[in-house]
C-alpha cells in the first residue's frame, strides 16, 4: 500500500470530528468542535500497534451521535426560516431530510444536509395510476402551471430568504440542484433542494411515502429529475437490519477510503449514493457475521468488489435499491468502482499482514489468502 497509513488515520479523526471543515460553521461551533477534537474516540484504542487494522475498523464506524444530532437540528433550523419565508411569498412548503445523514452512513462530523423544499401547492401524477383512474386528483381547473416553472419560482423565493435571513453566511447559488448555505451563525452546511411530489403508479397503491417521488430542479438546463429518495433509504436500511449494522459499516469503510484517497490524489468517480447502491448486492450472510468478527466486513467488501472489478456485465447489472437505474450507467463510474476496488484490496492484505506476520502467500493468491486470514479474527473493542 504506497500510501502513508499515519496521514489516513489523522484525516480520518479530522473528518469524523469535524476538524476538515470548520471555516464553514458558525464561531461558537467551531470552538466546540476543536475542544471535542481533543477526546480520544473509542476505535482510537483499538488494534494499537496495527495501524491499518485500527484505520480499518475506524473507517467503518457511525459519527458521533452529538454531530449528526446538530446537523439535523441546523438543517431544521433553516427549514424553519423558509417555511416562514415562503408562506409570505404565497408558497406552502414542507420539508424532509434526504442522502446521507438520515441513513446514517455519513463520514464527517461537519457533514452537510439536504433539506428537500417541498411546494405543496403543485403536483404532478400518474394519470394512469389507480387513484388517478378513480378520480383522485381531478379539480376541474386546469393549471398554466409547469414543473419547470413552479421549481424555478421556489428555488428563487428560497435564494432571497436565505440571503434575507442569514446575512453572514456563505450562500452559493450556483450549484444545479441545490442551493448551498455555510458559515454565519450555522452550525451545519445545508444544501436545500427545491422540490414537489410527483404521485407515481407506486404511490398511488400505496399511499406509502417511501414510494412517493420527489420531482427536483437542475437549473442549469433546466430541467427536471424524478427522485424516489425514501424507498432508498427504506431499503438499505432494511438491508441493513438483516445484516445486524454491517451494510452501514461497509458503505462508510469505502467512503473513508475514497475520501483518503481523493486526498492523496487518487482520481474515484464513485459517488457516495452508488457506493450505497452497490454495497446493497454485497453478500448479506458474509455482512451478518460482521457483528461477530468486524474484519469480515472489510473481507466481504474487498470479495465483492473484486467481483465487479472482473466480470463488468454483471456490475453493469446491477440497479440501484429503488429499482429506477442501473448503478454504473456511465464507463467513469465503472472505473472509479475498479479503482476503489483496489485501493480495498491493498488495504486488507495491510492488515492480513498485520494480524498474522509469518502470513504464507502462494503465487497468485494474495487476495485469497489475505481474505482467509481476517475472516474470523475479533479484535477486542
């Protein structure tokens, strides 16, 4: 592994305690963040003479509750100003959360948000769904209104309340999809992201909001892009169930790598949500017995992985949890998958070699071997 473990392990800490980040929060937060700093976090005591095996194990652990509790509340707390904001600009307006932070598979401890800015006075729908058919949605009036339009009215309204209501912070406009806000009295970056429902076949069943599509903006075409966000979650959060925690410790493991290795100028175009997508398909039974012997996560990680590094017609396959698209629907993704890949694979023959030195390897089976050699090692917490 030509890669300096020392440096990973001290970005790792940076990250999950917000040390990276602390020129996009408010003063008093970054006070708090750099006196937490100072406290030594529990994966911090683990494996202390193998440092890829301590890397290992950090890299897969949740973010302090207090961070992610504090992103929420922030998050909440400009969900509020809007709300208000946009009801005296003629807009009703609810919101959720989405992505990374409400699936708690977040790395950072200043991690940012997304606030999904709902306009619930316009919706689009199956008009072949079930409750359509049956007269659901029918007013008699028919709307000039289009999605396009709605959306680029919302996302307006919602960049003068923030530049109203938050004068000291950094509010970034230029993004496509969301409108980005950092620093001032904030505690938290939060990415909002205008959006309304759109009721598709699914939902129209249902009536489940996991099955409710989210219909967002990308100004800079313009154009509109049809989310199931919920159903996402719901999903590998069931997975995850099964797997006792372990699926959400594999996603964070392959973010920390790729943050680390983006740092260390590795090129991973892999973005966080087929990261997610992908681990999904992972072995579930392998993933399981990770609540017992935690090194197997790494192993089953590195196994599947490896996987779809060789055989590229099954990774292009595979479709993410909601069903809506193929993971790899681009060559760039499929690349950045093989290149985390191997970045996994130097990983745990690092740590094989440091959970058994004396480690015989025959030619050509170093990832076997190595694999073999974590499977059902404990390492005491």
């Amino acid at each position: 592994m030509a890669r300096n473990i020392g440096n990973r392990l001290s970005q790792l800490a940076k990250r999950r305690k917000g040390m990276d980040r602390l020129t996009r929060i408010a003063q008093d937060s970054q006070t708090e963040i750099i006196t937490k700093s100072l406290q030594s976090e529990a994966w911090q005591d683990r494996a202390k003479n193998q440092s890829y095996t301590r890397y290992a194990l950090g890299a897969m652990q949740e973010v302090g509750p207090d961070y992610t509790r504090i992103s929420v509340e922030t998050a909440e707390r400009v969900g509020a100003q809007l709300k208000t904001g946009l009801a005296n600009a003629g807009i009703t307006a609810d919101f959720r959360l989405q992505g990374s932070v409400p699936l708690n598979v977040h790395i950072r401890g200043v991690s940012d948000v997304d606030l999904l800015t709902i306009d619930l006075g316009f919706l689009t729908y199956s008009t072949t769904g079930v409750l359509s058919q049956a007269g659901g949605y029918y007013s008699g009036i028919p709307t000039p209104k289009t999605s396009i339009g709605s959306l680029i009215t919302l996302r307006t309204e919602a960049e003068k309340i923030l530049k109203s209501k938050y004068p000291a912070a950094t509010v970034d406009t230029s993004g496509g999809k969301a409108i980005s806000i950092s620093g001032g009295s904030l505690a938290r970056p939060v990415d909002v992201v205008p959006s309304h429902w759109h009721d598709g076949h699914a939902y129209q069943l249902s009536r489940q909001e996991h099955d409710r599509t989210v219909t967002i903006l990308n100004k800079k075409v313009p154009a509109t892009i049809d989310n199931l966000p919920f159903l996402h979650i719901k999903r590998i959060q069931e997975r995850c169930g099964g797997t006792f925690g372990s699926l959400r410790k594999a996603i964070r493991l392959c973010k920390n790598v790729k943050a680390d290795a983006i740092e260390e100028g590795t090129s991973i175009d892999f973005p966080s949500f087929d990261i997610a997508a992908t681990l999904y398909h992972a072995d579930t039974e392998a993933l399981k017995m990770g609540f017992f012997y935690e090194l197997r996560i790494l192993g089953e990680v590195q196994r599947f992985l490896d996987v779809l590094y060789h055989n590229e017609a099954y990774a292009k396959s595979l479709r993410v949890p909601d069903g809506s698209r193929v993971i790899f629907e681009t060559q760039a993704k499929y690349e950045g998958m093989k290149r985390l890949s191997a970045e996994i694979d130097d990983l745990m023959k690092e740590v094989a070699r440091e959970q058994v030195p004396l480690l015989y390897i025959p030619d050509g089976q170093a990832l076997r071997t190595s694999r073999d050699a974590i499977w059902s090692l404990n390492i005491p917490a």
